[in-house]
C-alpha cells in the first residue's frame, strides 16, 4: 500500500509541474496510471497531445477544443435541417413509411441505421465487461443533442428496438 501511495504521490508531483516532464510521464505511465482524482484521463489527454504539457495553458486549450467539438456537432446534424424526428422518419411526406420498399425511403435508411447501432452497442458493451465505462452513459453529455427535444436519443432506439427483438426470439 505504500508503494502504491508513493506511485499517486510520483504522478501528483508530475502532472503538477509547470510543464509537464513528458519523459518522466510516459516512464510512469508505462506500467498504468492509476484512476484515482482523474489521473489517467490527464495522462492519455498529456500523451495524446490533446493537451499542450504547459499546464497554464489548459483551461484555454479545453475551452477551445470544446467550441470546436461544439461546431463539429453542429455541422455534423447539417445544421439542424438533417434531424431524425421522433416518428422516425425524418420527412413530411405521406408516402414515406415504415413498409415503403423504395430504397430511398427515410425509414429504410432508418432500419438499417438500426441495425448498425445494436451492433456497435452490442460490441461495446462486450469490448471490457468489467470496466464499467461501457456498460453507462456519459457524465458529461453533449447537452445540444441531449437537451433537443425534436431529436431522438440513438441509445433509446438501440435499447428498445433490441429488447423487442429479444422479446421475440424468446417466444419462439
């Protein structure tokens, strides 16, 4: 337990340095960064170069790369107009529904997007099981798409539209 104190107190020593001793920080790193008051998150920013390793210069980096993560989203839903409405399909148009064979079709593409998030979310819940920061959501959500009430929540459509299915197979 003490060798353990003595590693946090090695890491706190490092990462509270003016610039950080990159060096020192991936020799330290080599073997794990311990979790604890968020050091390993700091170290994979650190190494990652997501942070610049002068530690005053942080805060501005983070308000920036959160503006441009915030544009980012921003251009990535086509500015508002590419939205999936909470009906599913996306359009106005009487002749577009759920049994539309046109491959064109809003919902089609929406099946199919389906299929892809149940996949990935039933691979990412497999990648660690026993790590816990894939089995539950995020502390820190980006709160435009959360917030959005004309928007619906991919993970609401993974969960439900799975357990349907699930529900299915085992009555067969």
């Amino acid at each position: 337990m003490a060798a353990y104190k003595a590693r946090l107190q090695e890491f706190d020593r490092i990462l509270s340095q003016d610039v950080v001793d990159l060096k020192a920080l991936r020799r330290l790193c080599f073997t794990g960064a311990p979790e604890e008051g968020g050091r390993r998150a700091l170290c994979w920013k650190l190494l990652l170069n997501y942070l610049p390793l002068d530690t005053n210069q942080w805060d501005e980096t983070l308000r920036k790369k959160r503006a441009q993560y915030q544009h980012f989203v921003g251009e990535g839903d086509g500015g508002g107009t590419a939205r999936l409405s909470k009906n599913g399909s996306g359009n106005q148009h009487v002749d577009d529904h759920p049994l539309n064979p046109n491959p064109d079709s809003q919902w089609g593409s929406f099946f199919k997007d389906n299929e892809v998030l149940a996949q990935i979310d039933k691979d990412v819940r497999r990648l660690c099981p026993d790590i816990m920061f894939f089995q539950r959501g995020t502390n820190y959500p980006c709160r435009l798409i959360v917030d959005d009430q004309d928007v619906e929540r991919l993970s609401h459509r993974v969960t439900h539209s799975s357990s349907r299915l699930h529900r299915l197979q085992e009555r067969d």
